[in-house]
C-alpha cells in the first residue's frame, strides 16, 4: 500500500510538470526568437547607416570614381547581403564599420566601400557571368551574385574557400561556385566572362585573366606592391579586343599569392 501512496504525487507531479516544462520552453524559446529578431533589426539599422557613409564617401572620391553615386542596383546587392555573417563571430559588432576585417589565415575582407567602388566599376548588367580571384570570407562573391547570374570564384587558401562555399551555401547563394585554386590562371573552362574582380594586388594584370575577359567586358584588380602604393586599376576589353587600362583610385590590398612571377 505505501509504494503506492508514494508514487501516486511523484506521478502527479511528473504529470503536471509536463505542461510547466513545456511552458519554460515556451517562453525560453520565445525570448530567444525575441533576441534574434532584435538582433536582426540592429543589424539592418547599422548596415542602413553603412550605405549612407557609401554614400557619403564616393561623393567625396568622386573625382577619382569619375562618378558621384553609385548604380543603385550595386546599393541594393550591397543592403541586401548579411555583412556579419561574412565576419569572424568575435567580430561580430563591427561587421557594420566601413573597414577591411581579418578573417584569418591573415587575410581581410575588404572595407565595404572598396566592395562597393569595385563592383559598380565593373557595370555587371544583366545576366553577366563573373570571375572573382580571392574568395575569402565569400562576401563580395555575395555581393556579385545578386547582380550576376553566375559567379565563380577561386580561393589559394583551402581552409578559406571550404568555409566560404559552407556559408554561401548556407545563405542560399546558389549561383556562386567556389574553387580552391591559383586565381592567377583564371577558371578556363567557365571562361569567358562578362566581368573579372581580383581582390589581392599583384604587379601586373595577369595575361591569362585579359585572355579570359570577354570582348565588351570589365576588369578591376588592384595594381601594385604589398609596400609601394597600389592603384585600382579599371581594365576594359573592347569590341575588337583591344584593351585600355584606366588608374582610378590609390588602395591597399593583400597580395596575390602563388606560383606566378
Ligand atoms: N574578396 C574577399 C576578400 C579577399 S582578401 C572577401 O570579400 O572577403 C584576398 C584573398 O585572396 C585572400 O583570401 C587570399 O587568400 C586570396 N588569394 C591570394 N592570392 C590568391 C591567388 N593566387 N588565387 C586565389 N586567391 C588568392
């Protein structure tokens, strides 16, 4: 008989502690959710206020961007991709600043306004196939992928470009492919392609990128030294496949490694 007086408010208690547990998860997971969207909104509030200082700062290198605002289309790509995702988690709270960020392996992602210039630069219209050498944390690839209908891009570091193809992949961008690779030789069997970025400065463009530019087709890359200053340089290929260069604009990149000399 006592065993089961015992057990009769144990089980009640069990019972009735069911409703209580579900309850606190109820409520737990409602604050998280409160918590993320919260977050979401402060996120969306800095990278509002990150176009404005875009904005703000192309007007003031408008004479060297021989334009005063920016494609509103490159905007659009540039209000529409998460930034902090694209960061380290540490990072996190800067994702929003207009700076270059270390993303390991002693890389950066590029400042925002940089990614913003070199996009627009290269007029992506419609359609357009795009090359990236130096995927790094995967955000201008982003950024491309929103105004291009494809976007290759290749990454030297393999411990880079397996984490940028998991995190494009897990943001849903499904036009990008991600190779770990030499940028300097192109992605060939892709080629050619409408635009070419390279985010890494070497001294030279690189022939076999000019080879796999389409006629009619824009190139940006930085030009320079890791220590002499470095000029973003605007590379078109011309109906007939004559190329003009055109300086635009002093910048500071990580270098373009690799066998090439
Ligand atoms: N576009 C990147 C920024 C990249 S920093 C972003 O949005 O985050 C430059 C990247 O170029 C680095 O990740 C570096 O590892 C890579 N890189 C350097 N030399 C390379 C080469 N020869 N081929 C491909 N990637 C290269």
């Amino acid at each position: 008989m006592e065993g089961p007086l015992i057990a009769e408010p144990s089980v009640t208690m069990t019972t009735s502690s069911i409703p209580v547990t579900r309850i606190l998860a109820a409520l737990l997971f409602a604050v998280c959710v409160q918590a993320g969207a919260s977050d979401t909104a402060s996120y969306e509030a800095e990278r509002r206020a990150l176009l404005r200082e875009i904005e703000r700062d192309v007007r003031e290198t408008a004479e060297y961007l021989n334009r005063r605002e920016l494609d509103p289309r490159v905007m659009a790509a540039m209000a529409a991709v998460p930034r902090h995702e694209f960061v380290r988690p540490e990072d996190r709270d800067l994702a929003y600043a207009n700076r270059p960020l270390p993303i390991g392996y002693g890389q950066t992602i590029s400042q925002p306004y940089i990614v913003a210039v070199m996009t627009d630069l290269l007029e992506p219209a419609k359609g357009c196939r795009a090359l990236e050498v130096g995927t790094g944390s995967g955000y201008q690839a982003a950024v491309l992928s929103r105004l291009c209908e494809k976007v290759y891009t290749l990454e030297i570091v393999e411990g880079l470009g397996q984490q940028a193809r998991a995190r494009l992949a897990r943001l849903g961008y499904t036009n990008v492919d991600v190779r770990i690779g030499d940028g300097y030789y192109g992605w060939p069997e892709a080629a050619p392609f409408d635009v070419i970025v390279v985010t890494a400065v070497a001294g030279h463009i690189p022939p076999p990128l000019l080879k796999q530019l389409k006629p009619g087709g824009r190139m940006v890359l930085p030009v320079g030294t890791r220590f002499t200053t470095q000029q973003l340089v605007l590379v078109r290929k011309l109906d007939d496949g004559r190329i003009t260069t055109r300086q635009m604009l002093p910048v500071a990149f990580v270098p373009l490694t690799g066998g090439h000399d």
